[in-house]
C-alpha cells in the first residue's frame, strides 16, 4: 500500500500484489482528500470528508477475485461527533499509511503466494 501526498490536501492510494514472478501488479488506485487509510483484514477502508458539513464518507475497498483487483464495495456516511477536533487530511492518512505500510507489504506478499493457489490476492 502506498499513499502519496499531492497538492490541495489530495492523496493517491494504490495497492499492489507480488505475482510469483516477484512483479508488483496494482490491484487498486484511487485519488481523494483522504482523512485516513485503514488496513481491515483484507479490505481498504477510506474516510474521505463529505460535501456536507459535519458527515464523513467511509468507503471500503475489497478484493474481487473474478476480475483480480480491488473494487469500492460498501460505502456509509457517518456523522462526525461534534467535539472532535478537525483531522488534517494529508497528516492523519500519511501516519495511517506510514503505520500500516510494513504490515500491508507483508500481507501482500503473502496473499500473493496464496493467489497462486486460492485465485485472490
């Protein structure tokens, strides 16, 4: 899983498999102003701020093994308590994925041995 900053508080999120050749194939890419990237199991999950004030939207991307990729599955808006204190979003999804980037690679390292024989990644 990779997270790159861009300009105007936008992320791109991609997330790659190892085939059993050692190549990287990327299995999901998204671009949004990200609030924060969570790895659950073996989905993605996105917070990105909604177009209305207060409410959040939590998308959560996961493995398709008929088409070999990762396709946003379930999608929910949450309210935002109204204490919490407001998130930068490029500093709050650059810990995320910093934090969880060792763990995915791992993680895709072994769903790709596991695709071999399982047909997911």
């Amino acid at each position: 899983m990779i997270g790159i900053e861009l300009p105007d508080k936008m992320m791109s999120v991609r997330v790659y498999t190892v085939d059993a050749g050692g190549r990287l194939n990327r299995i999901m890419a998204t671009t949004e102003t990200v609030i924060s990237v969570e790895l659950a199991g073996r989905d993605v999950i996105l917070r990105v701020p909604s177009g209305n004030p207060g409410y959040e939207l939590i998308t959560a991307w996961s493995w398709d093994a008929k088409q070999r990729t990762m396709l946003p599955e379930r999608e929910q808006i949450v309210r935002v308590p109204a204490g919490a204190a407001p998130v930068a979003p490029s500093a709050a999804a650059s810990a995320s994925v910093a934090a969880s980037a060792s763990a995915s690679a791992s993680a895709a390292a072994s769903a790709a041995a596991a695709s071999s024989s399982a047909g997911a990644p």
